[in-house]
C-alpha cells in the first residue's frame, strides 16, 4: 500500500488516494518516517513477557490460564490482546498425545474396599479425601512410574515415589510420604480412595490404611470415571512435562518430576480453585478457620502437622508445602468451593455458597457419623448410615 502511494503521489497527491482507497493519511506518514505506534510497541513488550511465562510454566498454559497469570503478575491487559498475541506468534498451550498404556492390572481374586466416594470428588476441608494412582514416565534409559496421592480439596499433591517397579513397595512409599506430610486429626475420617489395581488391594497397602484408622475405597474395575480426579492429574503432568520433550536418562526424568510437582502445588493456577495454586486456596481455607480473639484480631495457634507442611527445596522455586506469607482473616478474600467438574452424584451449589452435600460429605452429619466401625474376633466391618 505505501508502494502504491509513493507512486502516484507527485501525480494525486497522499490525501486524495487514501480517501479513495480508505485508508489512514496519518498513518501512512508515520509508516513513512519510520515511527511505530504505540500498540505496536505495546504488543511487542506484552509478547516478550507471554514468552517469558509460557517458558516458565512448563509452556502449559494457554490464552486463559496465560491472561490469569499476567494478571496476577501486575500485567492489567486485556484477555482478547493475550489471544491475538498467542495466535498470531503460534504460542500454544500443551496437548495430549501419544496411545495409552495400561498400568492398572486387577486381581480377580482380591476382596475390594466398596467405592465410598461415587465419584463426588469434593471435600469440605483438607485432609478428608484423598485419591490415589501411579503411571509411567518415558525416558531414554526406560519407564519410570510414578505414584502419587492428591488431597481432593485443594488438588494438592501430597505424597509422590518414582520407581522403575510397579510393585507394591511404589504406592506404599507415595502413601507413607502422604500420611507423615500430612497426618490426619482425630476429629473426622479421612477416606483414601485409588482404583482396582492389585497393589491398592495388596495386604501391605491395606495393613498401612488400617494402622493410620485410613478408610479405604476403591472404584469399579476398568471404569476410569470412578477415579477421575487422579487420572486428570495423570493428563496434566503428561500433558505438560513429558510430551515434546526427551528424557534422556532416570535422574533427570525424576528431577524434573519433583520440580514440576512443586510447581504444580505452588504456582499453577486451577481453574477448580478460583484460578489460584493449591497452597494459597488451603493458606485461604486456614485464615478463614482460625479463632478470633475478643479484639478482633486472629488467635495465635501453633501449627498443625497439616498447616505447616515443609519439604527440602530442590531449585530455588521450590518443592515445600507452605508458603511463608501470612494471610488475616479480615484481608482473605473469598474461598472459592472447590467441586468437581464430572461426577454422576455432583449436585448444585446452594444459595448460602456452601459445598454441596455428597454421600461422605453431608451438609449437617460429619463424617465420623456417617460411618459407623465395629470390631470382634474376625476383624473390622465399616457401615455406613444412608
């Protein structure tokens, strides 16, 4: 278009021919001169920190997730503009790819744990629910597995082992972190809940939920849906780590693994959670849990083992449970209810903003009430009151 102008303007003259051709004189003379509008340079410092935090992330996130973060990083620009940038550079979120394999591998003869979950993965406050599953890594040198055990309320990852096994010694080791991480109160049970496969129905596995007074629940075999909040966390981490990138040898496989964990709990916001990380929304859940004083202010109380929970850092981000940040009860924002996006039994959110009441979790009967346990001479039964 400028080629155009330049030459039929001895004859025309610049007006006339963007009038007629519809275009902006201005803008042809800032063109000319070599000066750049300031969209221009605008788009061009907002690009440099898109590809900064796509890097960041794991290049994870998309238009959406990318627009939450920049917000949160102090970057008040517009969703539609993040969008236009992302397209138009090819910078795009992680999607899954590859066939399947199968890890999971019932025993037909193993008495199973009934499903007390139903597939409503929500919980009322930490420690309550936790779902379990393990799942191969690929690297030049093999397959690793990883194990890992998610707390259903804040997706928190809570206890993880790598192995190149798939014995029963991996999940034990992801449940023992999980257990001496964040050990369970007295006051509610806390339900593990993992699919059929036979390290989850072993009698180590069993005999270790039973010393920590862990209720165990299992779903269906061959039905993912009943373990689907950990089978997403599987996505995820395939989906964000390992797909377009070579693994060459176990130990960078593994520490990748850790730091993206930590990641994971620490930085990556879910959608699930109000667009913020794990560890903030249950930092949220605490403040909003802690006694306050008669002049207003926030009760002092010593931490539990599941309010500070502290882990060795591998790279300066960091792998710990706990932010140091202290958050008041009177600055704490909203805590978002944490549902579940499937689920046969997920029921609408009431007027009051409470959680929805599930077969665990109901509005008005705890859960030690619920559940009813009684021993004699052949072992425990658990029932559970409709």
């Amino acid at each position: 278009m400028s080629a155009f102008i330049d030459q039929h303007r001895e004859r025309f003259g610049v007006e006339p021919i963007c009038r007629t051709l519809g275009v902006s004189a201005s803008a042809y003379y800032r063109r000319a001169c070599g000066e750049r509008s300031a969209r221009a340079v605008e788009d061009e410092r907002l690009l440099d920190v898109i590809r900064t935090t796509h890097r960041e992330n794991y290049e994870a996130y998309g238009y959406r997730r990318m627009w939450k973060a920049l917000l949160r990083a102090g970057e008040h620009v517009p969703r539609c503009q993040v969008q236009r940038l992302m397209r138009c550079n090819r910078i795009r979120g992680a999607k899954r790819r590859g066939r399947p394999w199968r890890t999971t591998k019932p025993d037909p003869a193993a008495v199973r744990p009934r499903d007390l979950v139903q597939r409503d993965f929500s919980a009322p406050a930490p420690n309550r629910l936790w779902v379990g599953d393990f799942t191969y890594l690929r690297c030049w040198e093999g397959v690793s597995y990883l194990a890992f055990v998610i707390d259903v309320f804040s997706r928190m990852v809570v206890g993880w082992q790598l192995a190149a096994h798939m014995r029963t010694t991996l999940v034990l080791d992801a449940l023992r972190m999980a257990i001496g991480l964040r050990e369970p109160g007295a006051d509610f049970q806390l339900v593990a809940h993992t699919d059929a496969g036979s390290q989850y129905t072993s009698t180590d596995y069993t005999q270790v939920l039973d010393d920590h007074r862990v209720l165990a629940s299992i779903g269906t075999v061959g039905d993912a849906l009943d373990n689907a909040m950990a089978e997403s966390w599987v996505d995820s981490i395939k989906t964000e780590l390992i797909a377009d990138r070579v693994w060459r040898t176990r130990p960078q496989l593994e520490l990748a693994t850790v730091e993206y964990i930590g990641w994971f709990n620490h930085e990556r916001l879910h959608e699930a959670l109000g667009d913020i990380p794990p560890i903030e929304f249950e930092q949220l859940h605490r403040a909003r849990q802690r006694p306050i004083s008669s002049n207003g202010s926030v009760a002092a109380t010593s931490p539990s083992a599941a309010d500070g929970l502290t882990t060795r850092r591998v790279r300066p981000r960091g792998v710990d449970f706990a932010a140091n940040g202290a958050i008041s009860a009177e600055n704490a924002p909203a805590l978002p209810v944490a549902g579940s996006g499937s689920g046969r039994h997920n029921r609408a959110q009431g007027t009051n903003g409470s959680p929805p009441a599930s077969p665990l979790y109901g509005s008005d009967q705890s859960l030690a009430e619920r559940i009813k346990t009684t021993t004699n001479n052949r072992g425990t039964h658990i029932t559970r009151s409709p």
